[in-house]
C-alpha cells in the first residue's frame, strides 16, 4: 500500500470526506470510541463509504503513525453518481450500455474487463461497496489505465442500482449456462446493462430473478466455462457488433 493513498487519523478523514475525496474503504478499530466516530460513520454513509471493523493488529499493519483508531484507503478513481451515467449516455443520443459486476474479487478480472468495455463503448462499470476487487494500484495496472476513462459507479445495493436501471428503461441481462437463448441472438442494441457474476458462484439468484433476459455464451465440448474477463469480453464485443452503423 502506498503511504500516499493512506487517509490516517480521524480529523484528516473527516476533512476528506466534507470535501467529496473519492475513499474506497475505511477501516476503523473495533473497539472505538469518542465523539467524533458518528460523525465519521455518518459522513461515511453520506458518501456511500464502506466502514470495516477491524482489530488494531490490522490498523497497525498500515501504518506507525498515530492513527487514532481510523485508516482510510483514498480512492485511486472517482466515483459518479449512476443516475447522472445515465442522463450522460442519453444526453449523446446513445442507448447506455453498463457492466455490473456481482462478486467479482480477482482485481486483474476486474482491470481486464474495465479494459474490454472502453475498448467497447461502454458507459460505464456499476460494483457494490462491498464484495468486490479493490480499484487498487494492481487493477489499474490490470486496466492498462482503462478506469480512468470509463464511469464507475459505486452503490450500496445492487438490487437499487437494478431497480435505477429499470426505471430508466434499462434491461438488464445475464450470462448464465443454461440459458437457451444465444449470446448472438441477444438484442444488444437496447439500451442494458449485463451482470457478470462470480465465476464460482454465478450471479445472485436475486440479481438472476430481476434480469429481463438470460442468455448463454456457446462453448465447445464439456470443459466448465470462460474466465469471467473473457466473457465478458465475448458480450461486450457482441454488443459493439451490433451497435456499429452497417
């Protein structure tokens, strides 16, 4: 980790966080105590900040400063706002086109399909605060710098951000493996966003239950599946297909 991105101390994160700074995780002794810990807490849900409670052993592991209880992890991107994603995409005459990424840990997986979306034209990348790769120095690297040219949208609830897209007239679609329908006979030129799952897990069946359309990527023989990069390169390459001017 390097010190430069280390927000140590309970008053410089309290300053980082009226400002607006971009914070990617707060990490807070479990045990803490004093005044201003609510408001940390408070300015930390205002600013849709994850808040991890840890013992000092972890806290200590950053820093030897006096960190008062509080270490916080600056964010290497910003984030924005989904709903102005949106009213971005619309407002150039395109029909949006995101990525959600559902437990997706591995931060190269994450830097390589950040990459594939750029590369793509897609607006924007929407992850949860919690349960996902760190945007960290790796990922950027992953990205070949890619995240610093696409929105990223980071929410509270995934479900929500579901609920956002739908009533913006946004489909939403997954890749699942025993879908019948084709990933080339998916209509990508509507305005959607796809969730790509954890490759063990898939995608949670309450993300799969809200999907308006399930499709399948075809593979040859009986091996399991892609790598979660690569498929969703495969759909994001089919989207832009359909999306180019004949």
């Amino acid at each position: 980790m390097k010190k430069s991105s280390l927000i140590i101390g309970r008053q410089p994160l309290i300053e980082a966080l009226q400002s607006g700074r971009a914070i990617d995780k707060i990490f807070m002794f479990k045990h803490i105590t004093g005044e201003n810990v609510q408001e940390i807490k408070q300015l930390a849900r205002t600013n849709n900040v994850p808040v991890q409670m840890v013992p000092v052993e972890k806290l200590n592991g950053f820093t030897k400063a006096n960190h008062q209880g509080i270490v916080a992890i600056a964010a290497l991107i910003s984030y924005t706002d989904l709903q102005q994603v949106i009213d971005f995409a619309v407002g150039k005459g395109e029909a949006p086109l995101f990525i959600m990424l559902d437990g997706v840990t591995d931060v190269r997986n994450i830097g390589a399909i950040a990459r594939t979306a750029v590369c793509c034209g897609a607006h924007g990348i929407i992850i949860p605060d919690k349960g996902v790769g760190a945007l960290n120095e790796e990922t950027m690297k992953s990205s070949a710098g890619a995240l610093e040219h696409i929105y990223i949208s980071r929410v509270n609830s995934l479900a929500h951000a579901v609920d956002t897209l739908h009533l913006n007239g946004i489909s939403v679609f997954t890749a699942e493996m025993n879908s019948a329908q084709k990933v080339f006979d998916t209509d990508f030129t509507q305005p959607c966003c796809i969730i790509m799952g954890n490759e063990e897990k898939g995608v949670q069946h309450f993300l799969s239950k809200s999907a308006d359309q399930k499709f399948t990527i075809p593979i040859a023989g009986n091996f399991d599946s892609f790598n979660v990069s690569v498929a969703a390169g495969i759909i994001l390459y089919e989207a832009m297909k359909q999306r180019i001017p004949s």
